[in-house]
C-alpha cells in the first residue's frame, strides 16, 4: 500500500514537471490542469458529503484523468519529469508529505469556508 501512494506521488509530481515542460502537448496539458482542477473544486459528481461515493468519484476521476494526460505525454519528457521527481524526493524525502498535508489542509479550509458562506 504504501509503496503504490508514493509510486502515485512520485507520478503526479513528474507530472507536474511535465506541464511546465515546453515539450508537452497541450491536450495532456490542459487534462492535467483539469484533473488538478476538479481535485481542488468543492464542487464533485458526488458531494463529499455522501458517506463512501463522495470521495470515490476522486478516487476515480482524478487518477483517470491523469493517466490520460501522461498517455499523451511523449516519451522523453515523460522520462525527464520522473527523473526530475525522483531526484527531488531522493534530495528532500519529507516535500511530497508536506505538499500533501498542506493540500489537505487547504481543501478543508476551502470545504470549511464554503460551507460557512452558504449557511450563513
């Protein structure tokens, strides 16, 4: 298990080196940006709220989209972003912890924030 997540981590963040790469086609650009996007929106198919399903469709969805824009990534650049990635966690093992905590933290913060203006 744990071993897949940091594959996981270790792949978005090449990808992530991807988009900033010249090389890379727009196509796999923009679905990266849009699977970033839909991970961060507060809005889903399935509210997060619903126990189990709402967090399913980003489980499902996001790594979907993302294995659709590396598809479209060409090989060289592939490679060079996973070298990239792989060099960044060799020389600093605790900035995909940290990325990670400090995503959560702001999805709760923007989830929390939503909800308060609209009950309010």
């Amino acid at each position: 298990m744990i071993l897949r997540l940091r594959m996981f981590w270790r792949d978005a963040l090449a990808l992530l080196f991807a988009v900033g790469d010249r090389r890379t086609p727009a196509r796999a650009r923009w679905l990266a940006l849009l699977a970033l996007a839909y991970a961060l929106s507060p809005v889903d198919l399935l509210p997060d709220a619903v126990p189990v399903l709402g967090l399913g469709d980003d489980l499902l969805i996001v790594p979907t989209v993302l294995a659709l824009a590396a598809r479209g990534l060409p090989a060289p650049v592939l490679a060079d972003a996973r070298a990239r990635s792989a060099g960044l966690q060799r020389r600093l093992p605790w900035v995909l912890p940290l990325l990670g905590g400090v995503l959560l933290v702001g999805v709760g913060l923007l989830t929390w924030g939503v909800l308060r203006a609209l009950a309010g």
